[in-house]
C-alpha cells in the first residue's frame, strides 16, 4: 500500500469514528474519553509533517473521492470538537477540570492570536463562534481586563459557556449570547476573533463589515492543506471591504490565523495598515 493509498484508509478511519462518536452525543460524558483519544490522535495526524507528501499528492489529483472524504471530514471533525468542549464543560462542572492536548494545543495558540494588534484592558473583543468552554474569552478577558462578547449558534453551548464563565471567570467582562450579528451593538469592537470551525465565516465577515468601527481588527482562524481536514480554509476577500494584513502560521498547531483590516479608498489609494 502506498502513502497516498495509506492517507485515505486513515482519513477513512477518522471520519468513520467521528461519525459514530458524534452520533452517540447524548448529553452526558459517557463517549468523552474515546473522543478526547479521537480527536488528539486526528490533531497529531494533520500537523504531522510526514503527511504533508500524501496530502500534496492527493490534492493535484483531486479525485471526486479525495473531495469529498475531506469536506466530510472537515465538517464531522469540526462538530465533534463542539461536542468535546461540551463534554469538558460538563467535567468541570461535575469538578474535573482535565486537559486533553488538543486543548493545550489551542491555548497556546491564542498567546499571539494579534501579532502586534495588542488586546489591552480597554479593548473590546467579539468572538463568532465561541462554544461550550470559551477558553478564548476566559483567557483574553483573564490576562488583559479586557470586555469580551462570544456569541454561538447552539443554545446548549451558550447555556454551558455561560455556566463554565460563572464557575473560572467570576467578575470578567465576559458576555455570551445566542444571537445574530445584525441584533448585537459591535460598533465599539476592537478586535474580533473567528473560530476555525465555523464554516460560514467569511460571508460574516463582510456582513460585520458595515457594523463595526474603521480600525477594528480580525483574528481569522483558518486551515489550509492538511489542515484544511480540522478547520474551513481561507478565501479571498473583497478587496473593497477587507484588506489582509498578514499570517500568522503555526507549524505544529492545528490553525493558523489571517489578520484583516478594513480597506478605506481615498483618491484611489488603499489605506495603509498600521
């Protein structure tokens, strides 16, 4: 068997667990360990370099089955890390606060989520996307006083993040809401933050564009190749609305980030970011 034929028996094997695992959601903690397995065996998958030769190869054929298995992987792998951080809410409100190592790979990913674009105690961050334990606002409002709003298509997330705020981030500035962008006061954000695993989240974007101030910021979680199997990748913008500033990649973590600013037109010249 080659490496190509090798990738997509393991890649089979994945999609299938996840499939099983996301099925049998329940809403208790009964499956959590063998997807917490799951998923941290999948994050060292597609951040191994080993795989990236597999990958490259069966990207240039594009075959309709290798289309196909990895947008089915995308989308089952993606709904089953909501279902973890659900799980990890539902332990820590029982009293067990363990971390599995895709959590740690996530945490140490939002250290430099910015680059020079610094969150400080005056900022105010939107998050899309911001799940059953919202590490993202808990450590930005934590670490620099800053207010964060979170905001989440699932009620059961919004209702257990709301929870796990209450129990680690007693006094932070943290608001999470099930609501629309259009229903929320964002005129005053600074920076926002989008979660890899929202596959909707370049059309918000540019719906966001018309609903926040000139200078704010865009953190835009996104995988591309072999990450592409674990997070939505990056597309174009509209060279009218948002302007890419820079990348941040993060060899070995299971995203990377684009930044975006807002692209002003003045006598034919582009803004310049700063």
């Amino acid at each position: 068997m080659n490496s190509t034929e090798t990738f997509l028996q393991i890649l089979t094997e994945y999609l299938d667990k996840f499939t099983n695992l996301a099925a049998k959601y329940d809403g208790t903690i009964q499956y959590s360990k063998e997807l917490e397995t799951t998923i941290d065996g999948y994050s060292a998958f597609i951040t191994d370099e080993r795989n990236h030769s597999a990958w490259e190869q069966l990207e240039r054929q594009a075959s309709n089955e290798f289309i196909r298995l990895a947008a089915e992987a995308r989308s089952v792998s993606a709904r089953c890390v909501a279902i973890m951080e659900k799980y990890r809410a539902l332990k820590l409100l029982d009293g067990n606060a363990g971390l599995t190592d895709y959590f740690k790979n996530i945490e140490s990913c939002i250290e430099s989520e910015f680059g020079s674009f610094h969150v400080t105690s005056d900022s105010k961050v939107f998050m899309v996307g911001s799940g059953s334990f919202p590490m993202t606002p808990l450590l930005i409002a934590k670490r620099t006083g800053a207010e964060v709003i979170g905001i989440d298509i699932d009620d059961e997330a919004v209702e257990l993040g709301r929870r796990v705020v209450e129990r680690l981030g007693g006094g932070l500035r943290i608001r999470l809401v099930n609501s629309s962008i259009d229903h929320l006061d964002l005129k005053n954000v600074s920076h926002i933050i989008f979660s890899s695993t929202v596959p909707n989240k370049y059309d918000m974007l540019e719906q966001l564009h018309p609903l926040t101030e000139e200078r704010v910021v865009v953190a835009m979680r996104y995988g591309d190749r072999l990450k592409s199997l674990f997070n939505y990748p990056m597309k174009e913008t509209d060279g009218q609305t948002w302007g890419l500033v820079e990348t941040v990649l993060r060899p070995g973590h299971v995203f990377d980030v684009a930044l975006y600013k807002k692209v002003s037109v003045a006598s034919g010249q582009r803004r310049r970011f700063t």
